[in-house]
C-alpha cells in the first residue's frame, strides 16, 4: 500500500525522476515528467544513450562519469531542446540536474538517479536580468561619457545639502584639484555679492522639496568671475520627500552680458530720449511709430497710445498733412532721410513750426528710423517780423522816392511860373535905387538855385531807380565821352581841362546808367568847385589796385575843403560844403549810395585852395 | 461704425487655391454681414481693413485673430469711423496663375489697386499706405 503511494506520487512530481540501471545506463523507471523530457516512453531496459532524445552526447557523458566516480553531480540551469507537441520550433528549457549514483546494500554501484526540475522561467528571468543589467552598464557608461563631456557642470546633491557627485567639468572649470571638498570650496568660489542669495535660494528650494533656477556669478580658474546659470530638480522616492537633487551649471556669461548691455544701452536711450524737451520717437522699417518719448505726451497732450502709429500726421497743419504722409511712404520705402518745416498743432491748439527729421539706421534688431521734431517756431517768427520790417521799410523808401520824384516835379510849374512872372515884372517895373536892383538879382540867384535843388532831387530818384539796373561790359572811355557831352556848356564856361588816363582799367562791369552818374556828378562837382583864380584842370584816372580791385579817382585843383581825417566823410543829403556855390548837395549823396548799393565804396582826400581828390572803390 | 486695421504673417506661403478659398469665404460672409475692406496680401505678408458694426467686426476680427492659417497678427487700428470708405470687400494679391483670377468678383490684381480714399482719415490712410507698401512693395505703389 505504501509502496503503491509512493510509486503514484513518484509518477505525478512536477519534476522529472527516472532511474538508469548498469554501466549501460539502461532505462529503468520513468516518472511522467522525465517521459516528457526524453520525447515519450522508452522502451525499459534499453540503454539510454540509444534513446537519447534532447539529451547532448556531453550529458550522456558525464552521466556515465558520475556512474563511475560515484560521486553526486548538479548540473545547474542546463538548457535542453525539447519538441514541442505540434511538432513545432523545439523549445528551449532549462533544468537542474541532479545525477545521483545508486549503490547496493554493498556499495557496489547500481545505476544513476537522475532528478531534473525545469527552471526555465528563473532562467528566463535571470538572462533577462543580466541583459538588463548589461544595458544599464552600457547607458551608464553613456551617459558618464555626456556628462563628462558636455560643456557644462552637472552635480548630484544629498538631502542634507552635500554634494555627491560633481562632474569633471567643475574641476577644470575652477581650477580646484581633485582633491578639494567641494561643500566647503563650492561657495567660496561664488562671488561674494551672489554668495548670500545663492545660499538662501539653495536652501529654501531643498526645505520646500523644490527645484532651483537662478543665475550667479562664479569664479573661474583665472580668477575672473563668469555668470553661471544652475538649475536643478529634485528626485522624489516618495511623494514630496527628495532623497537629491540633481542639476546642471552652464555658464551664460556672454549672453548675459549681452543682454546686459542691450538693456543697459535701451534704457539709457530712452532715459536720454525721455529727459529731453524734444520730440523724439521710433519707427518700425516699415514706417509705424513704436515708441513717442515723455515730451511728446506733454507736448501734443496725447499718449503714444492716442496717437497710434502714424497719429502724428495728423498734428502737422492740415494743408501740410497730404505732403507729408506721401513724403514719409516714400522714405520708408527707399530709407532716404525724412527731413522738413511743419507746423505741428501744440496741446493748447498753436500750431508752430518744426523741423522734423527722421533718419533710418540699423541696430541689433534690424532697420529702425529715428525721429526728433524741434520747435522752431520763435526762431521762425523772428524771421518772419525781420521779413515784415524790412518789406516795410523797402516800401516806405519807395514810397518816399515816389513823394519826392512827385513833390520835385509838382513845384517845378509853380517855380516855372514864378520865373515868367519875375521876368515879366523885370521887364515891366522899374527899379531906381541900386539897392533894389541887387534885390533882383538875389531873387533870380534864389530861383535858379531852387531850380537846381528840384532837378537833383528827381535825379536822386531817377537813379535809385536804377540801381538794380543789371550789369554789363563798359567801355569807359565812351561812357565818360558821352558825360562830357552833357557837360559840354560848364566845361566851355569855366575853360576847364579834363584828361582821362584810364589805359590800365579800360572797361568796368557795372550798370550803365549807374557809372554815368558816378562820373556826371563827380566831374561836375570838381568844375563846378574851381578856384577862381586858376584854369579848372580834371583828372579821371581808371586803375586797379593793390587788392586788384577797380579803382576810380577824380582829382581837380579846385577850392578844396575840409575833410574830417578821423571819421570816413559821410555825403548826406543836402549838405552843402561851399554855401556860396549853386547846388544841393545832393550829388555826392547820390554817389555814395550808388557806390555803397553795388558793394563798394567812396573816399576823398582834400586840401582847401588846393584841391580835392575822389576815389571810387566800386568793389571791396 | 468702426474699422480694424491690422497685418500678419501666413504660417506658409498661401497657393492659388488657399487665397480662392478664402476670397469666396469672406466675400460671401462680408456681404452678409455687411462687412467692407480691403485685404492685400504677398509672398505671406498679409494686411487688412475691415469696416462694419463694431458688434459684427469687434467679434471677426478676434475669429481672424485666432485663425491657424496666420500668426503674429498685430493690430494697427480700431476706432470708430465717420462713413464707410469701401463700397465692398476685396483682395488685392498676385496669384500664379492670374487668368482665372481675372473675372473674379472683389479680386484685384495690386496694380489694378485704386488709390486710397480721400474719406479716411489722413492717419489711417497713412497706415494703409504704409501695410500696402509693407505687402504689395513700393514697386506696385509707384505704379498707380
Ligand atoms: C488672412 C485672413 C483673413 C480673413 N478675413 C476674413 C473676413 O474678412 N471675413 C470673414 O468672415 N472671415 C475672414 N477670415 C476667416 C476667419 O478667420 C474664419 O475662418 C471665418 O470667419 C469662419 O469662422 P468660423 O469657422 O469660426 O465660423 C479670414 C481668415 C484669414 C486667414
């Protein structure tokens, strides 16, 4: 009954078990499973290596050796290629193996006990372990490769804050030796204006379980401190409890920097821009305006954000406004420069005159136009009243000219017919004192000097006329000749002798009518002042002096005058030099503004009873 | 009455058959909802005005604004508006292909582009010269 148990659950094992018998290793009991293993039942008695199956020529060798040795043997995770059932792929399992020898009561040897419990899956999953393993070895080493190599400082820190890995980087980076504590020299080597706040920030992320991100500057090998950028994240094992903290420090330096100083040089732009009382703004390439400085607002009494970009239009006087808008499109388009006078409409609701300009220019972020409107507008209207006076004036000179062209013309027929009716009472009355008949010879005296006074005075305005007269190529000689001809009566009274030396500037570019009157005037100014009691002689001298400018002088040996040497003779309007002598004055007057009008000017030497010297300068 | 003024960027450059579609799309919701403009597009550069109710555009214009064909779309103007300053809605582009765009309604090749109009204000017909020009290049503007 026992016998019978035992054989029942011998048969059911989930290992196999089976008993080979002599040195041939005959076949004796099979459980159920070993049947299995070997590919079905066997024929009892039979050797096994004749049956073989999966069993490798290897195994059935070391079976024999264990018979013989009598020694016990596990093979262990041994791997067998058992046929499937549907006659499929065989598959591979792996056993245990135990051969054990079996002895009889005298130790002698009897067969093999053989024992074999499939651990495929162990197998399986322990193969799979070490692949598993090996891979992770392989991406370790990957990684430690990245990490070592990457331009950048990775570190690993422990819950308390110490570090527990840093990347070689750190070392090269620092110039520390390998040997260094890195918790102690670590915030040493931060710069001692970023070492507080890099503590605390630290610190308060690892209390709070939270990761970091923060920039710092760090000392490098060489000493000088680069900014760093360290970030790091927390590894959570359980929820909000970091066991590290794993990071990176990448040095950014040059874009900080970089930043730095676009920033820097932005704000002091427009800090610039902004404390100026000027219209300042930018425009986009395109020609939309982004920004308006602060003046603009106070100016215009609305804000960038009323304007809008191309609101400013829309301040410029209306008729200007079209002009302008097609002048800006076509800047824009082109990137010539924007430049022009406007009237731009104040907060108060003045419009005043501006120049506005706006230039285009290329800056990090591309083409950008830089505009500034200043007010002009008093500067403006300064010229503006300048203008006005000087119109005013020009136009009461003329009007002046006019009253006296008119007033001289107006009493020469009154004068006319005070002449007739002198000579008629002349002719009629007769005066028997002596005294009386000098009388008449006073009033005659007085009528031709009135006469003379008004011929000047239309003269003077006749030849005012004249002084925007244009210039032309003139022979002197023929000009003078033609003044002698008109003269002709007075250089015949007075028995006058007139030279003309003019071979060394035989012509003049001047106003014909202009240098008649030059020479009219002053030639009969030196008859007209002869001296009684020598033969008129007149010089006209043509020349060109030192500064290699025309020069005219007219010299007589007349009566002279006196001739103030220390201010510049000045010739006003009837102002007479010799009372006794007939004439208003009014030539030499005439003369000078002649000269004076054209750019030039007139000077006079003179000695009293010996004569007079005119020099007409006619360009400085 | 208002309008809105903006321009933006076509996420990819916009073909034939893109730009008909939405010629057909928007001519015929513009005249339903009584919206007028000009819309001038090239080589994905992409600007426009539209006219209408500010109840009708307020809301078309954040629809446009939201619209996955384009980006950075930025505004240049939204305000209120004295009279309409477009009879209708219309797209001025160059198509590669431009015979069969010739007879379509509300198309207009950017030569073909009359001159801004007097009834604008001086400022936003500034602003539409200068998106027109940004768009379609002086080139075209000159030849007006
Ligand atoms: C550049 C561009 C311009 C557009 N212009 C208009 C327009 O003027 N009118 C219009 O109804 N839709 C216009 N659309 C289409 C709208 O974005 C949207 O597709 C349309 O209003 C339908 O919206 P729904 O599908 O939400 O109804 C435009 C789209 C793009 C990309």
């Amino acid at each position: 009954m026992r016998e019978q148990q035992l054989q029942h659950i011998l048969r059911h094992m989930p290992a196999g078990i089976g008993t080979l018998l002599g040195p041939e290793l005959r076949i004796g009991f099979l459980n159920e499973a070993m049947r299995n293993l070997l590919g079905g039942a066997l024929p009892a008695d039979e050797p096994l290596a004749v049956h073989a199956g999966p069993l490798t020529p290897d195994l059935l060798e070391v079976m024999q050796q264990v018979y013989l040795a009598g020694r016990p043997y596990v093979a262990k995770a041994y791997p067998l290629l058992l046929s499937g059932p549907a006659q499929a792929e065989p598959n591979r399992h792996y056993f245990d193996l135990t051969l054990e020898p079996l002895h009889d009561e005298k130790e002698q040897p009897l067969g093999l006990l053989v024992f074999a419990v499939d651990v495929t899956t162990q197998e399986e999953a322990r193969q799979r372990a070490h692949e598993l393993a090996l891979e992770t070895r392989r991406l370790d080493a990957r990684l430690r490769v990245l990490t070592e190599t990457a331009p950048l400082i990775t570190f690993s820190l422990n819950a308390d804050g110490q570090f527990e890995y840093v990347s070689p980087q750190w070392y090269y980076f620092t110039g520390q030796p390998p040997t260094a504590d890195l918790n102690v020299i670590w915030p040493l080597l931060i710069h001692p204006d970023d070492r507080l706040r890099v503590l605390y920030q630290s610190e308060a992320a690892r209390t709070t379980g939270v990761g970091w991100n923060y920039e710092y500057r760090l000392r490098r090998h060489d000493g000088q401190y680069c900014w760093m950028l360290s970030q790091a994240l927390p590894e959570l094992h359980a929820p909000n409890k970091p066991v590290f903290w794993h990071g990176a420090v990448t040095e950014v330096h040059d874009q900080r920097e970089l930043a730095e100083a676009l920033r820097r040089g932005e704000a002091e732009l427009r800090f610039l821009a902004d404390s100026i009382p000027q219209l300042i703004w930018t425009a986009s390439t395109i020609g939309f305006i982004e920004y308006y400085n602060k003046h603009t607002a106070e100016y215009t009494g609305r804000s960038g954000q009323e304007l809008g970009p191309t609101g400013w239009i829309a301040l410029l006087a209306p008729a200007e406004q079209a002009a302008a808008a097609r002048r800006w499109v076509q800047c824009v388009a082109t990137g010539q420069e924007f430049e022009g006078l406007y009237q731009m409409r104040r907060h108060d609701g003045q419009y005043r005159w501006h120049i506005i300009r706006a230039r285009q220019l290329t800056d990090s972020n591309g083409p950008r136009w830089f505009g500034a409107c200043t007010d002009v507008d008093d500067q403006h209207r300064l010229r503006e009243v300048l203008q006005t006076q000087y119109d005013e004036l020009a136009r009461t000179n003329r009007d002046l000219d006019t009253f006296v062209y008119t007033a001289s013309h107006d009493l020469k027929q009154p004068l006319f017919n005070l002449r007739g009716l002198f000579d008629e009472l002349r002719r009629t009355a007769t005066f028997h004192d002596s005294e009386q008949a000098a009388l008449l010879t006073m009033v005659d005296e007085a009528l031709s000097q009135l006469d003379g006074t008004l011929q000047e005075l239309a003269a003077t305005v006749q030849d005012q006329r004249e002084l925007a007269a244009p210039t032309e190529e003139l022979d002197l000689r023929s000009v003078t000749e033609e003044v002698l001809l008109g003269l002709r009566a007075q250089v015949q009274e007075s028995q006058a002798t007139i030279d003309l030396d003019i071979a060394a500037a035989p012509t003049l570019l001047y106003g014909r009518a202009n240098l008649r009157s030059v020479l009219h005037n002053l030639i009969s100014n030196a008859i007209k002042f002869a001296h009684p009691e020598r033969a008129s002689h007149v010089v006209v001298r043509s020349l060109v002096a030192d500064s290699g400018q025309p020069v005219l002088v007219v010299q007589d040996n007349g009566l002279g005058m006196r001739v103030n040497a220390e201010t510049e003779p000045m010739f006003h309007t009837f102002e007479r030099q010799h009372p006794r002598i007939a004439g208003a004055g009014v030539g030499l007057y005439l003369v000078q503004r002649i000269i004076n009008s054209r750019g030039g000017h007139l000077s006079v030497s003179s000695a009293p009873q010996r004569g007079t010297t005119f020099t007409v300068h006619w360009f400085e | 009455m208002n309008h809105i003024v903006y321009m933006s960027r076509a996420v990819r450059p916009l073909s034939d058959q893109d730009l008909r579609d939405l010629l057909d799309q928007c001519r015929y919701d513009n005249a339903r909802h009584e919206v007028t403009g000009i819309l001038f597009y090239s080589h994905g550069n992409i600007a426009q005005l539209i006219e209408g109710a500010p109840a009708v555009i307020e809301p078309l214009y954040e629809r446009i604004a939201r619209d996955g064909r384009h980006s950075h779309v930025l505004q240049l103007a939204n305000k209120p508006i004295a009279h309409r300053s477009f009879a209708e809605w219309s797209m001025a582009f160059h198509p590669l292909e431009s015979e069969s765009f010739r007879a379509l309604e509300g198309f207009l090749l950017p030569h073909q582009l009359p001159p801004t109009p007097d009834s604008l204000p001086i400022a936003d017909a500034l602003i539409v010269d200068l998106v027109r020009q940004a768009v379609l290049g002086a080139a075209d503007q000159s030849a007006l």
